[in-house]
C-alpha cells in the first residue's frame, strides 16, 4: 500500500516535467514530434555556437 502511493506520487512528480515542457515548447500548430525535433536543434545549434566561440577566443 504504502508503495504504491510512493509510485504514484513519483509518476506525478514526472508527468509535471513532462507538462513543463510540453506546455513550454509545444505550441499545437505542430506536431509533438516536430515540436521536440525544432527544440532539440535549437539547443544543439546553441551549443555548438557557444563551443566556437570558446574555440575562437
């Protein structure tokens, strides 16, 4: 008993982090995937942008 509620409350815990980027970046015009997609090159190119410049100095 007290583990299940220990699970459940840990699911909850997860679905808010989900929500929290779902509801950030995900606008409805697109598709969830494309969504996640246009964030996940978003980071990558600041990433990569922040390594040149750490390169260039």
């Amino acid at each position: 008993m007290v583990k299940n509620k220990e699970n459940q409350q840990q699911k909850q815990k997860d679905r808010k982090k989900v929500q929290f980027i779902v509801t950030r970046e995900f606008s409805g015009s697109q598709t969830m995937r494309e969504a996640f997609e246009q964030l996940i090159e978003r980071q990558a190119c600041g990433q990569f942008e922040e390594w040149l410049g750490k390169k260039a100095s």
